[in-house]
C-alpha cells in the first residue's frame, strides 16, 4: 500500500450521510502547508443549510445505531482500529503536511487516535446498568444507560485524528450519532478518517463531518436544534466560554476540554538526565504546540544549572523543517500568527528580566518557523506565565522550596497537566496531591492514555475523555426506573 496521502481525495466534500458534496454556497476554504505556505487543497465551506443536513442525516441513522447489537458496534469499531493502523503511514504524512508536525509525533499521534477505537470497541460491549433495593425497601431501583443522542464534536488543529477519534469512538461505542466540525486548518485528517470509517462498516448519518469558516453561526444552529443533546468541545478556554453560554440557552450537555499551562517541577533529587528527557518530551512534542506542553519550567536551585546545560545542549541539537522530512525534529507552527504571538511572549519576557540562553529568533526562512528556545530568569509576571505558548520556547525559572514551586504552579487560572521530578516518591505523591491539574506526570514527560481519564480543573475544563468509563459515559444519560413486583 502507497504511503502517500491522496489529497484531492481527503477534500472530495462534505462527509453527510454517507455521500460527499460539496458545499451549498460553492464556497471553499484553503487548506496550507505551514512548511512551504503553499495551498495544499481546497475543502467545502458549509452553510447553515449543509450543517443542517447534517443533522437530519445523524437524526435519520440514530435509531438504526442505538438499536445496533453492541457486539456489531464493536467489531465496526475495532475494524476503525486495524484500518487506521494499516494506513498507519499514510495518515502520518498527512498530518505532517497540514499541520507540520514531525514524522515522529504524526505517527505517535495515529497510534493514540487509532488506539480509541481499540480501546472503545472492548468497552463498547461492557456497559451495563444497576440494579437495587430502595432505602425503605419498598421498590427497586434500576439504573439503565442510554445514548445520549445527537452529539456537535468540536475539534482542534494540534492533532487532527486523536482529538477527532478520542470523542468519535466513545461516542459510537455508546450508540450516538454524531457530527464532528474539525478546525480549518487542518480538515483533510478529518476527511481521511471518515473514508476510512465508511469501510470498516459505520453506516451513513452516524458520522457526519462539515468544514466552515463560520464556526459561531453553524454551531449555535445545531445546537438550537432539539434533537441535538451534547457538545463536546476540545480547543481554547475562550471559544469554550462562548460555546458554554450557546449550549446554556438549550440546556445542552457539554464535555469541554480547553487550554492548559502545565508547570514542570524538577525537585534537587531528581534523576537529572531522566528529567531532561522527560522535559523534551512534555515541551517539544508537536514541537511545543499541545494543550499538556510543559508551558512554565520550575527547577530547584540545587540542580538548577545543571539542568539548564543539559535542556540548552538538547534543544540547539534539534533540527527544524518540514514535519514531513524525516530528519526533522522540530516542525513548523500552524500559523504565521501562532509564530508572531510566540515572538512577543519571548520579547515581553526578555523585557522583564529573562535570558535567552538559545534560540529566541524566527529564522529567515520559508514556513511559520521558530527556533527551539531556551529561557532563565524568567519571572512570574511575565506574559508567558499565565499564556500558552504554543510553540518551542522553554522557560525555566529556580526554586528553593516544595511550599513556594506549589504555590507558583497553582498560580494560574487553568489546571490541565503538570509535571513533577524527584527522587523520593513520597514527596511526588504528596506534591502531585497539592498541585491543580487533572493530569499529573509523575518523573514521566508523557500523561495521555486511552485507558485513562483525560482532563482538567479550573479553567482547563469540564468532564474527562478516555478512562475506563468516564469516556464513554459523557455520551451516555442514566434512566432510572422504580419497580415493584
Ligand atoms: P480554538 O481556536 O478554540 O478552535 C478549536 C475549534 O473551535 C476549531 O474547530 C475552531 O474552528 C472552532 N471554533 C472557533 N471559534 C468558534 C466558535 N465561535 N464557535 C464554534 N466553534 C468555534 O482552538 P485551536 O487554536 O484550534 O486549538 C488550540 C487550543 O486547544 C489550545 O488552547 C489548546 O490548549 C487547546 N487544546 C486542548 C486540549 C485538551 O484536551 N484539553 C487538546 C488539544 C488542544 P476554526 O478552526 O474554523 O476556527
């Protein structure tokens, strides 16, 4: 099998019940490779009529699904599982193309987002319900789980398949029908997938897939419609606000997974070159640009310098170029915007005391390139200390105390991930208890598992994805029933 993506093929339409279109309006949105900034395709830009017919469609096939055996729904999961595996390679450039990221995250990223439909299918077939005694002994109760309904995906640019198959493969394995709206800039991944789930057996209008550049207006029509019951949203903590106040006004349910700004903590006792590359691996994963990337570096004094020479050595040993040439270690970002943003977090820092120790420049180049990016010094009111980065820069500040790193980690609106390094594991646990995030790396660079309830607190989030049942039962509504017999 050719490993070679056919892009004209992943932007042949609309996906809505089954058949490509293209959109009502004949309008189309450029897709751009951020490595060359050439135009790569052109997809469909949906009107309020396509996202209409998108919901008809999931309307039309959610009966049909619910009533589907959950032994027929997990083996067309799993078949998802052993396509998208197949395809392994292919999907991987795709991604590398349209959203730049090395070869080596693009193929991390299909393994993960494959690994939800794996993981979905076993627990598609083990939903079960409760059943009891009332207090006063007068009934039983039974608590049966029903599928939610017709369910709005949002997704990102930062990983086009994971973000899509992490809430598509829950959702089916729960008997939901669903239409997901990936980001504009990286739709074709999204287009891939839905071919690839049309084969392995997902009937039409179960998955429905529109691109638009009108996300606001589209979103609120669905939304308004009655027979549309979740919104599960991954992308920034400010569109997640705007979308929680649309799906208020219909009483919607939402899962909202939204912005991080992980603090990486690295105790005196820590295994340093095990930091090191845990640290490589929690910031320079698709090269900086993920909602877990460790956004603020606290390093304890004693270890402080140390740590600094080694992260420096390897970040200036990185290569930058395109995600899709297989020598690269550090793609492009997705936008020339997303690039500009990262050179004024670096140039606020810098004005309030920070020292580049590499890096720090955008380099004369084509594509919405930045250098890998050391920082010290850097202070707790800096820009960069409360904003994502997004991107390749490294900011490490030095610690005395467990009391006073708590403090600073916990010093920001949201709680995703966090990270912490030591050598006593006592003192992980207890710090990983105090700190607020959903997730914690404890003397690991790498949290997201599909066995395990990805999330966060405070202004990072509502609800969990993956995870043993928490995944599946955003997708699902309890039905109590009182029974005498
Ligand atoms: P974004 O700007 O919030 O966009 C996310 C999605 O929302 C895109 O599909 C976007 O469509 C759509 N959108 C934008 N405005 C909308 C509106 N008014 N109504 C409805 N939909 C709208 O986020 P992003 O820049 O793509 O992604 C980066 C952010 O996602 C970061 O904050 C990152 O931390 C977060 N993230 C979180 C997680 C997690 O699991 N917690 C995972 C990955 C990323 P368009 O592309 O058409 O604008």
């Amino acid at each position: 099998m050719t490993t070679a993506p056919d892009i004209q093929a992943c932007a042949k339409g609309l996906y809505i019940n089954g058949q490509w279109r293209p959109a009502q309006g004949g309008k189309v949105i450029d897709v751009v490779d951020p490595s060359t900034e050439m135009v790569l395709a052109s997809v469909p830009d949906a009107t309020l009529e396509d996202a209409s017919a998108a919901v008809e469609a999931a309307a039309l096939a959610a009966e049909g699904w619910r009533n589907t055996a959950p032994r027929k729904r997990s083996e067309i999961l799993r078949r998802c599982f052993e396509l998208m595996t197949e395809r392994a390679e292919m999907l991987a450039t795709l991604i590398s193309m349209e959203n730049g990221k090395a070869l080596r995250d693009a193929r991390g990223e299909v393994a993960y987002a494959a690994e939800f439909f794996r993981w979905n299918a076993e627990e598609a077939v083990r939903i079960t319900g409760e059943f009891g005694t009332a207090p006063a002994g007068t009934n039983r109760i039974i608590v049966d789980y029903q599928p939610i309904g017709i369910c709005l995906l949002i997704t990102p640019w930062n990983f086009p398949a994971a973000m899509a198959t992490r809430k598509i493969a829950p959702a089916l394995a729960a008997g939901c029908t669903v239409i997901l709206k990936p980001a504009s800039e990286t739709p074709l991944t999204a287009f891939a997938l839905a071919a690839i789930y049309e084969e392995a057996g997902v009937p039409p209008g179960v998955v429905n897939v529109i691109t638009t550049t009108t996300p606001g207006p589209l979103t609120a029509a669905i939304l308004a419609d009655p027979r549309v019951r979740k919104l599960s949203f991954t992308g920034s903590t400010g569109v997640g606000r705007a979308l929680l106040a649309e799906a208020s006004k219909h009483v919607i349910s939402c899962a909202m997974e939204l912005g991080g700004n992980a603090p990486f903590i690295v105790f005196d006792d820590a295994d340093l070159n095990a930091a090191l590359d845990g640290a490589m691996i929690a910031k320079m994963r698709n090269a900086g640009e993920a909602c877990t990337a460790a956004n603020r570096i606290y390093v304890q004094s004693g270890i402080h310098d140390a740590f600094v020479a080694g992260l420096a050595g390897r970040m200036q040993a990185l290569k930058i170029g395109a995600g899709y040439d297989a020598a690269t270690d550090c793609g492009p970002m997705i936008t020339k915007k997303a690039v500009d943003k990262i050179d004024r977090l670096v140039a606020d820092a810098v004005k309030r005391g920070a020292q580049i120790i590499c890096g720090g420049q955008i380099p004369n180049q084509r594509g919405f390139f930045y250098q890998p990016t050391v920082l010290t010094e850097v202070p707790q009111d800096a820009d960069m200390a409360s904003e994502e980065i997004f991107g390749p820069v490294a900011p490490v500040s030095r610690f005395e105390t467990e009391d006073e790193v708590i403090a600073r980690a916990n010093d920001t609106e949201y709680g995703l991930a966090a990270y912490i390094y030591t050598g006593d594991v006592g003192r992980g646990l207890r710090v990983a208890g105090r700190v607020e995030a959903g997730m914690i790396g404890l003397n690991r660079g790498l949290v997201s598992d599909p066995a395990a309830p990805f999330g966060g607190v405070k202004q990072s989030g509502l609800g969990r994805e993956g995870g043993q049942h928490h995944g599946i039962a955003e997708f699902m509504e309890a039905k109590y029933i009182a029974t005498s017999f």
